[in-house]
C-alpha cells in the first residue's frame, strides 16, 4: 500500500509539474506571443532560443530543468517519509524515475496547454541529474560531442537518449556496485522515459535520415529545427 501511494503520488507531481511549460510561459509574458505558433511550432528550448531570443531560451532551460528535479525531489522525500523504498536500504531512486517519466509526459502533453507541448529533453536531461548525476554527465558529454561534430541538435538528442539505459545499468553496477537486479530494474525504468522522449523526434529522424534536417546555428532565428 506505501508503494502504491507513491507511485501515485510520484506520478501526480510529475504530470502535474511537467505540464507546466516554461516556454510557454516565458514567451508569452515577456514577447506576447505563443510559442507553438512560431517556428516550428515546438514549445523547446531549441525553438524559443531561434524565435524568442536568449532572455526567454534561459528561462526555458532553468524552468525545464528545476521542474524534474523537483518533482524527482519531491517524489523521493514523500516516499521517505511514508517508508516506502525498497530492498534493505530503503531505496528511493526507483520513485525518482516514475516522477521523471511523468514530467516527461506532462512536458508533451500538458494539461494546462491543450495537451500541445515540447519533446521532453531537458525534463528527461533533469530527471537524470536528480536521480544519478553520473548517467547524466556521462550523457550529457555524449550530447555536447554529437552537437559539436554533427550540428544536429535532434541527433545529438536521440543518441544521447539511447546511451541512457546501457549507462544506467553501468553506472549502477560498476561504480555504485549495486546488485544485478537493483541495476536491472533501474534499467528497465528508464526505457519508456527514453524512448518516448526518442518518438517526440520521429520526424527529425525522418529528416535526418533524408538529409533535410536543418542544423543548428547559434546566431539564427530562422531555422526551424525542432528539439
């Protein structure tokens, strides 16, 4: 019964702090205009930093950032506090990767919006430096050396994403020498929150895989790449 309690706990905070989109938010209160509208037509960090500039991208990023590591925070403390870990040290890092999966889910369909948001990234990128900083840098380094030699945000993205499980399981295994099926299960966790953050990019994989993906330009407002 303490386990269900926060699995729905961690997944109510989740959803409901996801769907709380700082891209949205930032562009309309600061250029009165939706960001859904412009550009691509995507509520990302990527496509508020092209349309609405860098005051409103870094609010974006430290928005999208805070709302994982919250939830994950907050989903993990509830689940202390009602003594609802698992094995005998009482572990919490299971509830961090449900709250992670349903920021996720609220980041791309957030109630507040119509259901109409971004693709999850940094909410994903979040929930990873809340609950295993390691899987994050280890990640996170992935990404910036697929950006720098591909200029592909999307690519870098996707690959970095699909590192996560395999890094997870390392991770745990290796360098915090927890058992096989602790490291299993946090796995296992990981791969819906991966893989749908990798189906948000359908259609930047479909445009890589044509060569029409647009690459990623620092000073350009006017490239429609979507992240």
């Amino acid at each position: 019964m303490k386990v269900l309690l926060a699995l729905i706990f961690a997944a109510a905070s989740g959803y409901f702090l996801g769907s709380l989109n700082s891209s949205i938010i930032s562009v309309r209160l600061l250029k009165g205009k939706d960001i859904r509208t412009m550009g691509s037509h995507n509520a990302g960090l990527t496509n508020t930093l092209r349309c609405a500039g860098s005051t409103c991208a870094a609010i974006t990023l430290a928005g999208d950032l805070l709302k994982g590591i919250i939830a994950v925070t907050m989903s993990r403390g509830f689940c202390n506090l009602i003594n609802a870990g698992i094995g005998s040290g009482n572990d919490t890092h299971y509830i961090g990767y449900i709250a992670g999966f349903f920021a996720i889910i609220g980041h791309i369909y957030p109630i507040y919006y119509g259901f109409k948001g971004g693709k999850g990234v940094l909410v994903a990128a979040s929930t990873f430096l809340a609950v295993n900083p390691k899987v994050f840098i280890a990640c996170i380094t992935i990404f910036i050396v697929v950006l720098a030699l591909s200029k592909y945000v999307s690519l870098a993205s996707i690959i970095s994403c699909s590192y996560v499980p395999l890094a997870t399981l390392l991770m745990s295994l290796i360098v915090e020498q927890n058992s096989f099926g602790r490291s299993f299960l946090y796995m296992m966790l990981t791969l819906p929150m991966m893989g749908m953050v990798i189906w948000m990019h359908r259609t930047n994989i479909v445009r890589l895989k044509n060569g029409t993906e647009n690459k990623f330009k620092f000073k350009s407002k006017d490239v429609h790449e979507e992240t």
